[in-house]
C-alpha cells in the first residue's frame, strides 16, 4: 500500500467504485460485486485452521482458529469482504444485527494513542514524560535516537498482522481501535508526529478485513483535550491519553468553541472516509470523542456538540441502515439508574452508547482474596461481585436500549485493583490495600489466582453482553514483563487467565434479576422506520454553539474561519498480480457535496494556547463575523455512487 496525502478545496468522488456483495450466509463469492478473479499466482487467496498465511510483510505463519473462521486475502480484489472470524459471526459481507449477534471485541490501545502502563519502555527512556505531548517533545529532541520518528517505528511493530489473526483465533469478533487527530494534522506548536499513523491505521483495516474482523473507531484524542486531568492526583478525574494532561479546553474556557470547530472538521474528515463503500462494512461504529469529562464540560454543552455532530454525519451519510456508521458516543460516567441518556434525540438515525464500566479506580483497597482454588468457588467473591456490580450497568443498557438504542461495554478489564507499572500514570499512587508488587509479575501467580481472574472475567463478560475488553496487549518495561498483566487479554490468553472461547461466559451469572433483552430495538433505532424524524422540540433545548459555556456567554469567545483547506485521508493503493493498477473510487471521501471549506485561524487574530486557556483573557477580534461561526459541514443527502 502506497498512501499519498491530499490537500484540497473541494473534494471529488469517483463513480466506479465497487460495492461490496452481501451474501444470506458464509460465502467465498467475489465480495466487489463481480465475479471472483483467479490470481495467476498460486498463492492461496483464502484458508481456515491450519492454513498458511502470507502476511503482508512477506512472512507466513499457520492460522490458528479452531471456531470455523477463514481468511480471505485476493491480490486482485483487496476490498473483498468475504473473511469471517468464526462460525457465529456473520461474514464482513453481510449485515450486523445488534439485537442477535454478539460484541466479543478488544481494544488495540497504545497503538497510535500511546499510554504509559501499556508502552512503559517509551516512558521509562524519557523521565518526566507523563503524556504523549511531553514524549513527544523529549523524543523529538533526541535526535540521536531518531527523534520522533521512534513513534513510526513503535507503529510498526507494537500490533502486526499475526495480532489481528490471532484475535480471530481466541473467538472475537471486533476490536476498537483508538486513533488520534493528529493523524491528519496538527496546529501550531502541537509536538506531535502528524500525518504518519493513518496509513498504518488503513494497514490495520485491511488486516481486519482479511481476518473478518469488524472495527469500531474511536477518536481518542480531541484538540485541547476532553479529558486532560492527571490520574496522579487523587483528586483529579481525568486521563493521560487525550494528548496532553493538565486542563480539558473542549468546549471550556476561551478555546472551548474553537477547539470544538477542530474536532467537528476531524470527525467530518474521518467520517467521509470510512463511509465509503471500501470501508463501511469494516468500520460499521464510529466513536465521535472517548470519556468526554461531561461533569467538566456540563450536560448542555456536550450534548449540543453531539446534535451538531450528528447532523453533519447524518449529512454526510444520508439516514438508514447501511449509510455510513454508527455514530457512538461515550455516557461520560454518569452513573443514575435508570440511565440519564434514554430519550435522548429519539428518533435519531443509528447512535449507540459506550459505557466504561471499571473495578480499578473505585478508590478501595480491593483487598478480598481471589486465590481461592481451582473449583467452583475459583475467584471467591470476586465473580459475585462483578455480576452484581455491573448488573448495575446492565439495567442501565436495558434502560437505554428501550429509550435510546444500542448499547455496549467499549472498554473494562480484570483490574479488580489498581495495581500496574504507571496504571495511575508516571508518578501515580495506586490505592490498592495491599503490595502491588504481587500483581505486576504474573510469573508468580498461583493456579488459583488464575483461575480466579478467569472466574472474574468470564462473569463480566457475561454480565455485560457486548463488550471490548482493554486491552489487547501490553508490552515489558525495562524488566523484561508485562507489569499490568491483569489489563493484557493477549498474555492472558497465553498463562491460562482468559477463556480461549469467549462463549463459555454465558450463563456464569445465572438469571437475571433485572429487566432481559430480548433482542428487539425499536426501528427507527437500527436506521429502520421512523430513523431521522427526532422532534424538533428534543433538539431545540441544544443549540450550537451553546449560549453560554459553563455560564460564559460564547459571543465573545475566540473562533476559527471557515475559509481553509480540507485535508482529505489518503486510500492505499493495490496493484494486482498482473502488477496492474486497481482502480476504485476511494478517493478519501464520500460525498462530493460536502465541500464546506475547514476551520483555520483569523488572521491578525492572537489567539491564546488552545491546551492552557481556562484563565486568560479574552483576546480581540477573534470573533470572524458570519463566516467563523459556520459549523464545520452541514450538507445535503450524498449523490449516489
């Protein structure tokens, strides 16, 4: 794959592009709407267990799925959609059901958004880095190390292909891959490596669509920070992977509106390409913002970037099942049963809700044993414990998936304490009860440790239904192991903590004591009948911009002018095994309407740092008139391609 970075004015779009078949059921027919090539090469395009793969490096290695999955890999059609990751998972080809078909997915962290308990090597080269803005300024100083060009590196080597096809052999089915904004540009002095992650980002959809492996994007990280306070202060609520810790400047403080109008254009940018017919059925969820500090930013203000969000989406896409993604957003911890999102923009087309239900960073010291043998009673109160608590959560989603629609589990894990290598971030302190150093070596686990957490796993797991565990690999530090093994569903997999077949959770919690899904989500709730119409009287209570962000009026405020260049996502590029070129019609972007010019700065404009403007003063002639307040994309129904 040869991607190439596109600046551009007015987007174009292409009419050949191949839509990919559906099928009523497993099938290896041509997935481009035609019939399947033959490769002159006598590689085998496609296998099953025990087959061999050619990787796209050149390497091979045996598939190892004993769940009925193939791979489907054909040079001369690189966006067929054939490849199904196990026997009860619907080939890419064919639709997803979110009231029948089950999420068993993992999440690729510390890939492109870096975190220090998952990558601890890259933090313990650099003192003082705590967030991926202070690596990044330390690395690109030590240019006799390579700079910042050691993050390339990391990209290429932290998850390979083999990671994706042995996803498909542990009986998942989907991974959430969080990606930042800086993998299509950065402002000012931003000191991140920009325009470098996407076309591994691409690679890894094309892993995934070989494997069968459906993938949920998620923006982690948005300009100013969403989420920005330090874990290492106790009384701080926030997280070290929105970029850069300190402050949350999304819709807060002077840069709160133009900070929004940066993220607005990413999730635009972002959104026109995978709703491409090349990438729709790989990307079928698109999370808009992870953990957005709603008790920060406040209810009003967040929820009206999410009406204006989904407007351009929907703009972009047109309205019903199979135009673009889901559009996912995250319940910002609000914790009220019944859940404070159900009613919320009923009527609208395809939304889902992300919870983050975790045991980790309750704040107690987590001291009940979990080493209590190997039988029945592996885990002592532990599985109670979590079906029991996240019952909470799954009355919550019932609540939701009557009032609002389809809901899941987007990230938790078996950190039952709080114990890993900069799990609280560098220079965190853990309120575990108990010696840390016990669990940050799993070498020295007992099996009835083991069993215990696989006992604690498989009740979450059944409890919460549909979810993406976090995450799928941790890497050593410098002591040669993995010091939060309990957060590694791969290492888990590999010293006998994980069920090797997600399936065998179900039933581990017994009845239910609460309300049961049945399956069934109202119409309008799947892109069905009814999809589009949300009363007008829900979304006026939302304006955007805002009237006020945290009592301060928006007018004043500094924004951006809609008059600047659209950065459009680079497509890779196929040759087949005639070494012909293939043609298709991904350009990077959907709709050909949609040509809205981005936000830039005004000129003569001194803006404050948008990462540091909770407390500074209000700068002048920073307001742009008319033009600056244009929303990022509002279009008309795509034209058909």
């Amino acid at each position: 794959m040869l991607p190439v970075y596109l600046t551009v004015i007015r987007p174009h779009s292409s009419s050949t592009a191949q839509r990919p078949a559906t099928a009523a059921g497993p099938t290896t027919a041509g997935g481009g709407g035609e019939s399947p090539t033959t490769p002159i090469s006598a590689e085998a395009i496609t296998g099953g267990d025990g087959s061999t793969v050619k990787a796209g490096d050149g390497s091979t290695f045996t598939y190892r799925n004993q769940f009925g999955g193939i791979w489907y890999a054909d040079p001369n059609d690189p966006y067929n959609n054939n490849a199904y990751p196990n026997s009860w998972t619907p080939p890419l080809n064919q639709s997803w059901n979110f009231g029948t078909n089950r999420i068993y997915g993992v999440n690729l962290g510390g890939w492109f958004v870096l975190e220090p308990f998952i990558t601890p090597v890259l933090y313990q080269k650099y003192p003082g880095a705590t967030d991926e803005w202070s690596l990044s300024t330390l690395m690109a100083a030590d240019t006799a190390n390579g700079g910042l060009n050691q993050l390339e590196d990391h990209y290429k080597t932290f998850i390979t292909e083999q990671d994706i096809a042995e996803i498909a052999g542990a009986g998942l089915n989907w991974v959430r891959l969080p990606i930042p904004f800086w993998a299509i540009d950065k402002w000012g002095d931003e000191p991140f490596l920009a325009k470098t992650s996407w076309k591994y980002i691409v690679q890894a959809l094309q892993w995934c669509r070989k494997y069968g492996i459906r993938v949920k994007f998620d923006l982690h990280t948005i300009p100013g920070s969403q989420n920005g306070l330090s874990l290492c202060k106790p009384e701080d609520r926030g997280y070290n992977h929105s970029g850069k810790g300190g402050q949350v400047n999304f819709l807060m403080g002077v840069m709160g509106i133009a900070n929004a109008q940066r993220a607005m254009n990413y999730i635009r940018i972002i959104t026109e390409f995978i709703s491409q017919p090349e990438w729709k059925d790989v990307v079928p969820v698109f999370g808009i913002m992870n953990e957005a500090l709603i008790s920060e930013i406040g209810v009003t203000e967040l929820r009206s970037f999410y009406v204006e969000v989904y407007d351009m989406i929907r703009g972009i896409t047109g309205v019903g099942e199979g135009k673009g993604p889901f559009i996912s957003i995250h319940d910002g911890f609000e914790g009220a049963d019944p859940s404070p999102w159900a009613g919320f923009m009923s009527g609208s087309d395809r939304i889902a809700l992300d919870m983050h239900p975790y045991f980790a960073f309750g704040g107690g010291p987590a001291l009940a044993p979990i080493d209590t043998g190997v039988g029945p009673n592996a885990g002592g109160t532990w599985p109670q414990t979590a079906c029991n608590v996240l019952a909470s959560y799954t009355n919550r989603r019932q609540a939701v998936r009557i009032g609002f629609g389809v809901t899941f589990a987007g990230e938790w894990s078996n950190g039952i304490n709080d114990c890993g290598l900069f799990l609280r971030s560098v220079g965190g302190t853990p309120t575990y009860g108990g010696n840390c150093s016990d669990w940050q070596d799993s070498t020295n686990w007992t099996a009835g440790t083991k069993a215990g957490i696989q006992a604690f796993a498989e009740a979450s797991m059944d409890s919460l239904r549909d979810w993406f565990f976090w995450t799928w690999k941790v890497a050593n530090s410098t002591a040669g192991i993995v010091e939060s093994p309990l957060w590694s569903y791969q290492l888990g997999l590999q010293q006998g903590w994980m069920p090797t077949d997600p399936r065998t959770a179900i039933g581990k919690c017994g009845p239910s004591s609460g309300p049961v899904f049945d399956g069934t989500y109202d119409s309008w709730m799947t892109g069905g009948a009814g999809a589009g119409t949300i009363a007008a009287a829900q979304t006026a209570q939302y304006p955007y911009p805002p009237a006020n962000l945290q009592s301060t009026p928006v007018g004043p405020l500094p924004v951006y002018t809609s008059t600047g260049s659209i950065a459009t996502l680079p497509a890779p590029t196929f040759t087949d095994t005639k070494g012909k070129p293939i043609s298709s019609g991904d350009d990077g972007w959907f709709n050909p309407n949609d040509s809205q010019p981005g936000p830039t700065p005004i000129p003569g404009c001194n803006y404050p740092d948008p990462w540091n403007a909770l407390a500074v003063p209000v700068p002048a002639g920073c307001t742009g008139g008319v033009d600056a307040a244009l929303p990022a994309a509002i279009t008309p129904p795509p034209s058909q391609r």
